[in-house]
C-alpha cells in the first residue's frame, strides 16, 4: 500500500471545504449579524449573541460521542445528513424573530456543525497523516480563515442591502457548496479501508509501542492543559465582536467589518505558520511563539489610536485561531501521544468549545453593561498570559 499518493492531497481538499464550512461560516462570520439583528429586534447583543453560546456549548457536548458515532456509522452517512441539518437550519436564521427561536436553531446548528467540525477532522488527518502532520492540519484550518476573511464583507454586504434575513439564507447557501466535495468524494476516516498507508508512514518498532505511557485524567499535566485550552480558546470569541467595536468607536459597519476580515486573514495566516513551524521547531515552541504574538494584537487594539493600528492588532489577534484548531491537537498528541488522541481529545474540544461558548455571550453583556469593550480585551491579556504558565507546567508535569 502507497504511503504518498494524490488521494492523500485529496483528502486534505475535502477536509479544507469542511473546516470552511463549519468553523469559517457557521462561526467566525456570525459576528457581522450582532448589531444588525439585535438593533433590528431590539434586543440586547449579549441576548443575541446568546444563540452562539449555546451553538458552541452544543458542539463542545457532541465531542464526547463524536468519535464513538464514527466507529459505529458510516462517517459518509452521519456527513450527509449533518450537512443537510445544518443548511436547514442556517437559512431558517432567516425566519427567527423571537429569542427562543434562535436559541434552538443555535443549538440544532452546533449539534449538526460537530460532526464535521473539529474533532472528526483532527481523527480524519491523524489517521492520514504521520509525516507532516501538522502541515496538513495547519492547510485544513487555515482554509476556516480564508473563508472567515472572504465571506465576512460579503455577508455585511447583504445585509447592509438587503438585511439580515438575505445574509442567513446566503449563509446557508455557502455552507452547502462548500460540503459537498467531502459528500461525494470517495474516501475513509481509515487510509487502509482504500488501500492505503497513512503520508509517510514508517513501521514502528517494538520498542517504540511499548514505550507509549499509560494515561489518566486525573493528574496535573492533563488538568493545566484543559484549563489552558478552556482560556485559549475563549479568547477566540472576541474577534466576532470586531465590528461592534469599530462602530462603537465611530466607524461605519461597512469598514468595521474590515477588523473581522483583518482578524480572519490572521487566523488564516498563523495557522500555516504554526504547522509548518510545529513540524520544524516541535508544537510547544511554536505555540509559546503564537501566544506572544496574540498578546502583541491585544495591546494595539486597547492603545491603537487609528485604524491602521487597529487592523495591525486584529490581524495579530487573529493568531488566537491558529491555538484552538492547530496547537491544541498538535499539543495534544505531543503531550499524550497519538494512541491516546481519541481518549484526550475530545475533553480537550469540550474546553475549547466551553470557553468559546462562556465569552461569546460575556463580550456581549460587557458591552451592554460598561459600554465599552475595553475591559473585555483587558481580561483575554490575563487569560493569555496565564495560559503562557499553564503550559510550562504542561509540559514539566508531562
């Protein structure tokens, strides 16, 4: 069996068009609808935002019995028929007027997203890839970026033109073209169910299985490291309030929406920089290397004073990305090894998932309540800077 072949690059091309879709789509352009939604029902944007909250406390749930689903079904099956939910349930944003209504379709489009989300893509790359692993999983997520970055002005587009309700339906639209190569395309979550070896592979020795370490749940390096995925990963939340913080600092919604689209072309950018420097440096150092650039975009956009500065910052700031999608199931092989992935990582997704859900609606509330999003950026500095510690001792209690 071929360890090197052009269905390897395949693979990897259909996984790019569902990370696309349902981190790039369904999350990190949700944040050109806070302002117009909630100022078109009269509603507050921590209310609103609310919706994306529960989406992701949904999706980080559904991480549990993700892996074990895909044992059991057909992973084509259970592709298929999330796919069409969350269409479905995309286009029907377009219908809801009423907080309960989005709340549920929050949660029926996190449920559906999940399964072509995050954790099955990081088992479908592991499965595929041993050499340049991280390289693989840096292009599939920086494909969530590129989607974030164009998607973002066209979907303000529509509904500074047409309103919200033409954005959800154009939304709903996208995410169907974008899943649909992985739907048809011929492939396994396993490379040797089609006659293949996983990129590169090479026989391990004997010595080598055996020198795999038990793992439990239960002891410092696993518990520092899920609290620095929880905090990483809530930081990620503050790039979708980027275009109600550039009109809550006097600029138009057309040319706010730009720091969305600086903080997506970031996102995109350092995640094919934190692969390829994972696959030369190691995961840690590239990580520790990302954390300080965020910290770098945080302080431009507390202190910039025009909007170069701003966009600056938010490029820099979009690096939190690259954390949550890259680094964490770089750093969680590295740290547990392979063999253990299927176990750690889905508690690793909760907490990623978790925090992204607990700032996604306290961002909001911050601004309803202080009418400033200062204090929010003050907070994902201490996060960083903490997370910085929790990984030192990740990787000394190891």
């Amino acid at each position: 069996m071929e360890n090197r072949s052009q269905k390897h690059y395949g693979v990897v091309g259909v996984c790019c068009g569902l990370a696309a879709s349902s981190i790039g789509i369904s999350i990190n352009s949700s944040g050109v609808f806070y302002t117009a939604v909630s100022e078109s029902l009269n509603i507050m944007r921590g209310s609103f935002s609310m919706h994306m909250t529960i989406f992701s406390l949904v999706t980080a749930i559904s991480a549990f019995f993700i892996p074990k689903l895909m044992e059991k079904i057909s992973y084509k099956l259970i592709l298929s028929v999330s796919v069409i939910i969350a269409v479905l349930s995309t286009a029907a944003m377009s219908l809801a007027t009423t907080i309960p209504m989005f709340y549920f379709l929050g949660a029926l489009r996190g449920l559906s997203t999940s399964f072509f989300s995050i954790v099955p893509l990081t088992l479908i790359i592991n499965q595929w890839f041993e050499k340049n692993h991280g390289l693989a999983t840096s292009i599939v997520f920086g494909f969530s970026g590129i989607a974030g970055s164009l998607c973002s002005p066209v979907l303000s587009y529509f509904i500074e033109n047409f309103g919200w309700q033409s954005g959800y339906l154009i939304k709903a639209g996208i995410i169907l073209c974008l899943c649909l190569p992985a739907i048809l395309y011929p492939f396994h979550i396993n490379p040797r169910e089609d006659g293949y070896l996983p990129y590169g592979y090479v026989e391990k020795t004997e010595s080598e299985r055996k020198s795999i370490p038990d793992f439990h749940f239960l002891t410092i390096a696993f518990i520092s490291f899920f609290v620095f995925s929880l905090f990483c990963s809530c930081i990620t939340s503050f790039t979708q309030h980027f275009p109600g913080y550039g009109e809550s600092l006097g600029y138009s919604v057309s040319t706010s929406a730009l720091l969305l689209s600086a903080g997506m072309i970031g996102n995109v950018v350092s995640k094919l920089i934190i692969g390829a420097l994972s696959d030369w440096l190691g995961a840690m150092k590239a990580t520790m290397m990302m954390l300080f650039v965020i910290m770098v975009g945080i302080v431009l956009l507390i202190f910039g004073n025009n909007f170069i500065l701003l966009i600056i910052g938010a490029f820099l700031f979009g690096s939190s990305y690259a954390i949550g999608a890259v680094s964490l199931p770089l750093l969680t092989k590295y740290f547990f090894q392979v063999d253990h992935y299927a176990k750690v990582f889905p508690s690793i997704s909760f907490a990623s998932n978790l925090g992204a859900a607990i700032s996604l609606s306290m961002v909001g509330y911050i601004y309803d309540f202080f009418g400033s999003y200062l204090y929010g950026f003050v907070i994902a500095f201490i996060m960083v800077f903490i997370g910085v510690l929790l990984l030192v001792i990740t990787q000394v209690k190891k």
